[in-house]
C-alpha cells in the first residue's frame, strides 16, 4: 500500500502441445504481465537464427476480436453492458464457434439495420407532414375560404380536388408519401373516388406528374375545403409516431430475445481474443513455447503450482528478481496496492503518472491531505451532507445502471460518475468534520464550534480562542503547506535511498541539502512572525544552517562534470539557489489559496444571509428564505467545485513536485476482469 508491489519475472518453457493448456490457465490466474522474450534478451544477435522464433498469428483472432465488437454493439442496442466471465468458461474456441458468433451478428445487425431504416422512412414521412401541418391554418374551419378553391392555397399550399379510379387509391398514397401532401377523400361513385388533395407549391410539378399517372380527373368544388383535411394529417401523423415508438421498442426487444445466445458467443469471443493476445506474447522454438512476464512476488507460489498441475510437470520454471534487469532497459511494472474505498485517490494519483517502480505509492497520503484542504476550504455540515447525499445518489444510479445493463456485481460501469461519486462522499465527510469543528451549518452557527468560529473571525466578532483572526487562519494554512511539502521532501529521500541514487539524494533541490535549507528558512520565518516581523534571526545555527549547505551545493557542477568551465558552474550554482530559495517560497505561500477560498466560502454565506435580512427586515419571510435557498446552492456548486480543484492542484504541483516520479510502466495483466 505504501510501496508499488515488489515483482518478480517468469520463464518458463513448456512442450508446445501444453502452449494451449497454459495460455488457459494463465488467462484463468489474470496475474501475468506478459513481455517479449526479445525485449529482455541482452544480445540479441548471438541468439542463432531459428531458435526464438516470432509467434504464429492465428487468422482467426482478428475474425473473432470483429465478432466480440459486433456482438457487444448488438447488446447496447438492447441496453445490456458487457456480462461478466467466469473462470469456467475459458477453454479452446474453435472456427465452427467463431462463424456461429459472426453469423449471430450479422442476422441480428442485419434485422437492426432493416428496422431503423424503417424508422427513417416513417420519421421523413412525418417531417413531410409536419412541414405541411405548419402551413394550414389554425383552427377548426379546415382551409381559409379565399384559399380553398381549385389552385389558391395561398403561399406555401396548392389545393387540387378531382377524381380518380378507386383501384389506384393505394398506389397513389404510397407514392404522395414521399412529399409533404395529403389525401382527403370525400365521396365515392361507382368505379371512382372524389378527394381534395393538399400539397406544397414546391411539389406541384412532380405530384401533376403522379396524379396524370393514375388517371386524375380535375374538378373544381367550388368555394368550401373540406374540414377534415387538418384532422386528416393528424390521424397519419398519430398513426405513423406509434409505429416510430413501435419500431423502437422492437429493437430492444430483438436483443432481449437472444440475450442468452449473444451473451454466450460474447464470453466465448473474448476468451479467444484474450488467449490469441496471451498466445501472441509465447516464443517457440521448433518444440517448445517459451513464456515471459512479470508478476507480483505474493503470487510465485501460486502460479508456479497452478503450471505445474496444467501440464502435469512438463515444464520448466525460472524466477528473477528486479534487480537482475537493472542497466538493460527492462522496467518491471508498477502495481499500486490500496483498498478499494481509495480508489477515487489513485486514479487521482495515475492521472499525473505511473509511480516508478519500487518507489513510495502517495495514494493514502494524497487522500488525507486532499481532504484536509478540502475541508479547510468547505468546511459547512450542511453543504457537506448535499455532497454526501449526492455521492449516495450517484453511488445507487451507477449500481442500478450497471444491474439494468447486466454488469457483474454493479461496480464495472466504466466512466467518470463511479469514481466522483466517491470522491463526492469522501469530500461531504470530509466538509462535515470540519464544519463541525467551525460551528458551520449552512451557514448558521446552530451549535457550538468544536475548535473555532469561522463566520466570527471573518466577521470580526471574535477577539479570544486559539484563532483570533483572518492572519491566524492564513498561518495555519502555512504551516499546513510547510508539513505537506516537508512529507514530500521525506518521501523523495526514501525513494532515493531505495534506489541508491545518492548524488541527488544529497545535491538535488529536493535533496537533502534542499531540505536542510527549506527546514532552516521555516524556522528563520518562524522567529521572524514570532517578534512581530521586527527583528531578523542572527543566530549562528542558524546562518551556518542556510550557508553551509548553499556552499556544499557548489560541488553538484564539479562532481557532475558537465562541463570544465567554472564560470558555468557558477551560473548553474546560482540558478539552483534561486530555485531552492523562491521555490520553496512560493510552494508554502501557494498553501494561502486554502485560507483564501475558505474565506470566501464564509464572506459570501456572510453576505446571503445580510441580503436576505434586507429583503426581510421583519422577520424571515418568503423571499429572504429563497435569497438563502438560492445563496447555499450557488456556494455549494461554485464554492465546491473550487476546493475540489485547489485541493488538486496543490498536491500535482506543490506535493508531487517534490518526490513524484511519473515514469514507471502500469501493471497491466491478461486477465478475464480486464475491460
């Protein structure tokens, strides 16, 4: 948890008839990070040619990896997520299994396909109607009087009545469908039907052509439209939105019909997919496979048990340590171990980078400082109990979302929500223990503070306790940033240390002699506040402290040898001075944006509550209680939002600056769990 986990490297050579058996097996462990023999090789060239062979790639595998994606397309159309593997299902998949999946996808793709065009056919169909419904006049009269004889339809419409062969009716409808028009039948006589047709100007040319293709006979009406042209159009358009949703609800349907089938060619894809990446990583030679990666040391036992028993000790096994691939290039990966409950951290952590390996893990460290200035700059009960019960509501919408899309166990939805909610919970506990210490509860001192009233100090109402002032809180702050940056520097000693590079453990600016110097000017700094900013520290402790190690750090340009000219190790001296003295400076006063925002957290709930008594001088009546309302909530959004970012920002810049080695290489493993 506080170091990445320590690694050791697998070999081992197996009977190449065991390569399919052992691919399996290590699928089913998921704790192999496979690596190229070649690439840990020193010599590459001395090996004969023959003898490590490039692995076969199986054609099948980018056929089955095709499948795997179309089925999983298919199941997001029903609404289903990725199902769950178990163990049990990892096996040999052969052609007959792959073809069977692809012919399942593409009948289902297909059906899916015929189905939506159908939905664009009926959606354009109702956009023609919709253009045309908007040019007919509001009301229950049908069409203006000036506009309803034979041709006058004003701007937009054009306005035929006439007859037609009752047999063409229907091949008439089905070819108008394709414009914004609209049949309105009327009478009937013997072999023949009486309609008025309603249609755009835009579109006489081309409907003149269809209605002389069906044997239409014009005829004027005289001055009345018929009324029930507009009722006409809004039966179709009824008629055609219920088979749009019909249509709609019929996809779902497909997928939830053969859920069972698609869910069990995906598992059976995957798995080939997974066992082509494990047998692609194999080298061979003419009758053995030869299998490389790493692995957590905690596992050793376990995996080289679990090999013996697949191939009934057929097979050979050499373990490595770290330390045998020090100066080849070859990393081991970096494997950060920490609860579950964490894990909004250290994603937090590997968005900034990877640890290097066998470096110190800051995922805990992160979470007790973020939280900490977190609640420094959020500290209400109240807004903290929102972002907990918004976490909550994230938390059971993420759960419910993955049950309803069949993820195992409701914790695999991918995305950005599971991990805020998390954070969001943390942070709403985090706001609530320090309201509590503040005496803060939406704003309102309900209850005594446990440590100091915030809202007094800023307001000025406190004048005895151990924070009397707004200067208090920005020292407090400072002292916060001092141990913060002081962890940092502790910790980048010990991953130095770990790693025997000693010339910067001692001469680099986060070295021991930065250190030495950054501890000793927090003390100057100190006796300085402490008589009033009047008398200047002259002890010779304290001199020799900043001095000695300022001389010393001369050394770094002779001993590196970059260069022979002495004037450029001056320079480089004096640029490392520089940086070591407004650094560090500005790292701990950067630490003051937290008293800042905690100000303001408390200036501006300070300020909604006087508007609100200025809408309310006699009591608190409506309007003040929504100038409160309204004032929390934009305190809650804007005012979380900064301390969230804040307290990001000094851990990437003014924590990790000082340790964080963001070189390492993840642990990624071939595993049944992985997405």
């Amino acid at each position: 948890m506080i170091v990445t986990s320590k690694m050791v490297y697998l070999t081992a050579a197996t009977l190449s008839e065991h390569a399919e058996t052992v691919a399996g097996e290590l699928l089913r462990l998921g704790l192999l990070h496979f690596v190229r023999i070649s690439d840990v090789v020193r010599d590459r060239e001395a090996i004969p040619a023959g003898v490590i062979e490039d692995p076969d790639v199986d054609a099948n595998d980018e056929t089955s990896t095709e499948a795997r994606r179309r089925i999983e397309a298919v199941l997001s159309f029903g609404g289903f997520g990725r199902p769950a593997i178990g163990r049990d299902a990892v096996g040999t998949i052969g052609s007959e299994e792959i073809r069977r999946a692809t012919d399942l996808a593409d009948s289902l793709t297909t059906a899916i396909d015929r189905t939506r065009e159908k939905q664009r056919t009926i959606q354009q169909q109702i956009n023609r109607l919709e253009d045309l419904q908007r040019h007919l006049p509001v009301g229950g009269a049908g069409l203006p009087r000036e506009a309803a004889r034979l041709g006058e339809g004003g701007a937009f419409l054009e306005i035929l009545t006439g007859w037609i062969p009752l047999d063409r009716r229907e091949s008439l409808e089905q070819k108008l469908s394709l414009y914004p028009a609209v049949i309105t039948p009327l009478s009937e006589r013997g072999e023949r039907m009486y309609f008025v047709l309603v249609a755009m100007k835009r579109n006489v040319a081309d409907i003149g052509e269809i209605l002389a293709a069906h044997g239409f006979t014009a005829e004027k009406r005289g001055s009345d439209a018929p009324a029930e042209t507009r009722e006409t159009i809004d039966t179709r358009l009824e008629a055609l939105r219920a088979s749009r949703r019909e249509l709609a609800d019929s996809i779902p349907a497909q997928v939830a019909e053969r859920r069972e089938e698609l869910e069990e060619s995906w598992r059976k894809m995957r798995v080939r997919e997974l066992m082509g990446s494990i047998r692609g990583s194999f080298a061979h030679t003419r009758r053995v496979a030869i299998i490389s990666g790493w692995l957590p040391k905690t596992e050793q036992d376990r995996v080289e048990r679990s090999l013996a028993e697949c191939t009934d000790g057929h097979i050979h096994i050499e373990w490595h340590q770290d330390r045998e691939f020090s100066g080849i290039g070859v990393e081991a990966p970096s494997r950060l171990e920490n609860p579950r409950f964490l894990s909004p951290f250290q994603t937090l952590v590997t968005n900034f980078g990877i640890p290097a390996y066998g470096t110190i893990d800051p995922t805990s460290l992160v979470a007790i400082a973020y939280l900490i200035m977190f609640g420094l700059m959020f500290g209400d009960v109240g807004h903290g109990i929102v972002l907990l019960l918004a976490g909550v509501l994230g938390r059971i919408w993420t759960r419910r979302n993955a049950r309803s899309a069949g993820v195992s166990g409701g914790g695999g939805l991918s995305g950005a929500i599971p991990l805020l909610s998390k954070l969001m919970l943390w942070c709403g506990s985090s706001a609530i223990v320090a309201g509590a210490l503040f005496g803060s509860y939406f704003g309102f001192g309900w209850f005594p503070p446990l440590w100091f009233d915030y809202h007094g100090v800023v307001a000025g109402h406190v004048h005895a306790g151990p924070v009397e002032s707004i200067f208090d809180v920005l020292v407090i702050t400072i002292y916060f940033g001092v141990i913060v940056i002081g962890l940092g520097l502790v910790i980048n000693w010990a991953n130095l240390l770990r790693q025997r590079r000693w010339f910067p453990l001692v001469f680099d600016k986060a070295g021991v002699l930065g250190g030495v110097m950054y501890g000793t000017g927090v003390v100057a700094a100190a006796q300085f506040a402490s008589s009033g900013f009047r008398n200047v520290p002259t002890s010779p402790v304290v001199l020799w402290l900043l001095l000695g190690p300022a001389i010393v750090l001369f050394l770094k340009g002779p001993l590196e040898a970059h260069s022979k000219n002495p004037l450029w190790w001056l320079m480089e001296w004096v640029i490392e001075l520089l940086e070591v003295f407004s650094g560090y400076l500005a790292n701990t006063l950067s630490f003051m944006r937290v008293a800042g925002l905690g100000i303001a957290h408390v200036t501006l709930m300070i300020a909604f509550y006087q508007i609100a008594k200025m809408a309310s001088p006699v009591g608190m009546n409506v309007i003040g209680v929504v100038i409160l309302v309204v004032g929390n909530v934009i305190v809650i959004v804007l005012e979380g939002l900064s301390a969230g970012i804040q307290s990001l920002r000094l851990n990437y810049y003014e924590f990790f600056s000082k340790h964080f080695q963001p070189s390492g290489v993840p642990y990624t493993p071939v595993s049944l769990e992985v997405p």
